[in-house]
C-alpha cells in the first residue's frame, strides 16, 4: 500500500512539527493536521505559529499551502487520507478511578469514533499520542464497532521521541523510529507502508519494528528511565551540597564510563514538561493494575524525588533570606519547562513561583518566550490566589527590570541569554546582600562571587 494522503489529529507540540517534517521530506504525500481547536489552527496558517522550535518556521514555510495543510475541518481530513495518525492528548486523568496516575484516554476515544464514523475503504490508524499498552485493542474494538460504510482498519504504534527546544533536529536525523503492529501479514503490510513514509529521509536501519505492545510500552519505558536519570543525579546533588563535592563534577566523573554515558546528568531544580511525570504516572498505575506494587513503588519514587528538589529549592531560598521573603522582590529567571520553548506545562517555575507567594515574596518574572497572560494562567491553575497575582506578581520584559532592586535572583530555565548577563550591572541594580540561587547550574559561581553575590547552585552550595 502506498500512502499518498496523511491526516494527523492534533495540531499541538507533537502533531504540528511532526507532520510539517513528513510533509517537507515526502512533496509527494499531501499532510493535512486538523485540530478542534481554532485558534491553533488559524495560528498555523499565521506567520506566529503556535509552538515555538527553532528552526520550525522554515519546516512549515516550506510545504504550506503547497503539500502541508492545517484545518479544522477534521472530518473531511479523515476521509480523504490513507493513513491517520492520533496525536492528541493524553493527560493524567483528574477524577474516578485511577485520578492522579492513570491516562485520561478520553481524547483518544472520541478521535476513534470519528475516524470510525466517517471512514470508508481501508485506512491504518497510527497510535501517535503516548498511551497505556493495550489501547490499540480499545481503538480496535470502537473501529470495528462503530464503522457504518464498512471501513476496514490496521492500528499501528508509532510513538514519538522528540524533545521540546530540539524538535525539528530530532524529527530530521531521530535516533530511531519505532513502529509496532499486528503479527500477521495485513499489520506487516501496513509497519511497512508507514516505514516507507519515514525512509524517504531516515536509513532504514533506524526504523525499528515490533509488535504493538512492545512499542506502546517502549514509549514509557523510555521517558521513565530518561526521568529517572535526572531524579538520580538530583537526588547526589544533596549530597553533593551536604559534603562539599560538586554535582557537575561527580556528573562528569561517572558519565566517562562508556556504560552509564554523560548524557542527561545535569542536576536542576527538577524535570518538568508534559510528559515526563504523566508517563511515570501512567506506567506506575500500569504496574498497579498489573498487581506489581514493588515494581510501581520502585518508579513512584521518581516523581517523589522530582516533587522534593522542587520544594528544597524553596526552602533553601526562605532559609537563606533570614527565614522570610514577605515583601521581598525575587527576580525569576526562566518560566519555560526548559530553554528553547514557550512550553510552561509542568514547568517547576510554577511550583517555586506559587510556593514562594504563598511565603508572601513580590515575584518579577522575565522568560524571553512565555507570555504574562501564560505565567499569571499557569499560577491560577496551581492555585494561586488571583489577587495575591495581581499584587504580587510582574512580570518583566528583561533580566535587567526584573533584578532591579530585586532581594534574591532564581534561575528556573536554562535560557543561553542568561549566561551572558552583565553580573556587574546586576549587581548595582540590586539590594544587598545579593542572592542568586542558581536552579539550573548555568552560572559560574566563582564569576559570581568575584561580582559580590551571595550564590547558590544546586549540587554545589554556597
Ligand atoms: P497538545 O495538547 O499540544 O496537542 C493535542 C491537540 O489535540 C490539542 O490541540 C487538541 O485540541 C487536539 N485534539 C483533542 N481531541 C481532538 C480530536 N478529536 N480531533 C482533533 N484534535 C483533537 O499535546 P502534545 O504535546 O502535542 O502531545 C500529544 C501527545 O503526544 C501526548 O500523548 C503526549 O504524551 C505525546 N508526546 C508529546 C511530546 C511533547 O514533546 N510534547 C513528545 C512525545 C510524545
Ligand atoms: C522528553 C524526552 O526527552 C523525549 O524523548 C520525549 O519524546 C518527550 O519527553 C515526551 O514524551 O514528551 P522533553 O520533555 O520535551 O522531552 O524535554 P527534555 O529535554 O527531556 O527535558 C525534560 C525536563 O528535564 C526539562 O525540564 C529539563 O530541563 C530537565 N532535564 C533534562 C534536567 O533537569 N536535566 C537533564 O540532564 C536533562
């Protein structure tokens, strides 16, 4: 089978880049991504795309309007297209059974009930979103009750592995890609359509192919042991501080050995994002539902560990600044989960920034790419007061208003822009003692201490 019309069902971080790359390497294949949402949508066919990636822009200037298309029409998206992939979200479900681990799979289900209701002939069906093994045989099941013109369907896994801030570099040369099917000759046929899709510009000995469950729970797996990395080398850097030893050196010491590698050892305030904590969450309430409580405690820890760097990280700052930091203005530096994304979703700029106005600090905010109207959502939705926002909270346009007579500054995201700050006109515009409380280990201490702060990076101490 030859695929010559793509649909994705979802037009947020994964849906949109992900198909804007399919569509630049396969002018042959016409993508169309169609989303509820009208807004995203409008915003994919403006010059300010909704997702900020670097390098994105291009991608999309390059196949729309000519093979790239984005609509919300979703229904005429699906009938016209061989193969549809389901990219939409997959959050942890908040109520019922299973609230705070399991998946909410509502959004999957409803895509299933479309795509079942308006298909006719023969489409593949491609798991996209990040989901709990065994949803293909849920999607299979509403397909195969729900198809009015007797539509017949494969379902395939495909999950994806791109990181925010690097998407377009991971989408274009990806370590691998990974597709599983059925095990009979109708899911071989359909693994190799959508292999022959991704070989247009992937060697095929990346693209890797198992059988459903294998890939639906690779998908956890990966992200869970990624998370992992980090909780761990979290977990040293309060030792680190404890005994005088420095995290980035420990970090370099260990990662030299070819078989634990350097990569994602970089202690920080905490891993946020959207996925890491959700799939945790998903896979520990898997093991749970597996009835394998040493297995789902053993990965729980991870997320503990991660929700306890956040909270130290505050304690730290109100235990520095004589015990309190009512009335005190704290420079953030950083809202973004991470540098290189206007991303906020479980960003640990949100946890710091809401537990620091409950201590009663005056916050002034500066992240080059997330909005105000972003930051002031983000705290509402964790539970900041709204007037405690409004009095409390401003967010700044750059680094220099928001440490202008600022108490203490808190670095939350890795920006490069942040490593190039003058220290010395910082150091004028602040009251003294000047803090700086380094949550992403971006500034050079002894620099730092040569301006006259008073800093602190974690894993290192004062
Ligand atoms: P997102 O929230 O940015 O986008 C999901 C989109 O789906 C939304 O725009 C929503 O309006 C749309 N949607 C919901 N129901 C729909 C329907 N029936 N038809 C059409 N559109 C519908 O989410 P995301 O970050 O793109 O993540 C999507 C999935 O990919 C999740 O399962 C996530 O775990 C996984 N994932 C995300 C990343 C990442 O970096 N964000 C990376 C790998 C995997
Ligand atoms: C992560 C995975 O890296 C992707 O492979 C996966 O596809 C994606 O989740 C997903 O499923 O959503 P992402 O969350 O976009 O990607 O970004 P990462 O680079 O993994 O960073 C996640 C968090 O960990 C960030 O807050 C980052 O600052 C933090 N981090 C990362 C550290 O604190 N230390 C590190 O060494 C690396």
């Amino acid at each position: 089978m030859k695929i010559q019309s793509i649909c994705c069902l979802g037009a947020g971080y994964v849906g949109g880049p992900t198909m804007a790359m399919i569509a630049a390497k396969c002018p042959d294949i016409q993508v169309t991504v169609a989303d509820l949402n009208e807004a995203r949508i409008a915003a994919w066919n403006s010059d300010t795309l909704p997702v900020y990636e670097p390098g994105l822009d291009a991608i999309v200037a390059s196949a729309v309007g000519k093979n790239l298309h984005f609509t919300t029409d979703i229904r005429s998206a699906i009938a016209a297209a061989d193969l549809i992939f389901v990219s939409v979200g997959t959050p942890t479900k908040s109520y019922g059974i299973g609230a705070g681990r399991a998946a909410d799979l509502r959004y999957i289900e409803s895509a299933a009930r479309l795509i079942a209701e308006v298909s006719e002939g023969h489409k593949i069906i491609v798991e996209k979103s990040t989901i709990p093994v065994k949803t293909a045989t849920a999607i299979k099941s509403i397909l195969a009750a729900n198809s009015p013109h007797g539509a017949t369907f494969q379902v395939l896994s495909n999950p994806e592995f791109l990181a925010e801030g690097t998407a377009v570099e991971d989408l274009e040369c990806p370590d691998r890609i990974l597709i599983g099917g059925e095990t009979t000759p109708e899911g071989h046929a359909a693994v190799e359509a959508l292999a022959s899709v991704y070989a247009k510009w992937i060697p095929r000995d990346r693209i890797l192919t198992t059988n459903l469950w294998s890939s639906e729970l690779s998908k956890l797996v990966a992200n869970a042991f990624l998370a992992q990395r980090i909780s761990s080398i979290n977990s040293i850097s309060a030792l680190c501080e404890a005994t005088g030893a420095d995290v980035d050196e420990v970090a370099r010491a260990i990662g030299m050995d070819s078989r634990i590698g350097p990569k994602f050892l970089k202690a920080s305030v905490g891993f946020g994002g959207s996925c890491f904590q959700k799939d945790i969450l998903n896979l520990v309430y898997l093991c749970e539902s597996f009835n394998l409580p040493h297995v789902s405690e053993y990965w729980r820890q991870v997320v503990h560990l991660n929700d306890w760097q956040k909270s130290r990280f505050v304690e730290k700052i109100v235990r520095t600044l004589y015990n309190t930091v009512n009335g005190k203005r704290i420079a953030i530096l950083g809202f973004a989960f991470k540098k290189d994304t206007n991303d906020t979703r479980e960003s640990p700029a949100i946890q710091v920034c809401r537990d620091l106005l409950h201590e009663r600090a005056h916050l002034a905010i500066y992240d080059p790419r997330v909005s105000a109207e972003n930051i002031r959502e983000d705290l509402m939705i964790a539970g900041v007061p709204r007037e405690l926002i409004e009095s409390n909270v401003e967010v700044c346009s750059d680094a220099y208003a928001a440490t202008e007579n600022a108490h203490a500054i808190a670095t939350l995201t890795e920006w490069d822009e942040f490593r190039a700050l003058d220290l010395a006109r910082i150091f004028e515009l602040m009251l003294k003692p000047a803090f700086v409380f380094d949550g992403r280990g971006i500034l050079s201490l002894d620099s730092l201490k040569a301006h006259g702060f008073d800093a602190f990076a974690i894993g290192k101490g004062f």
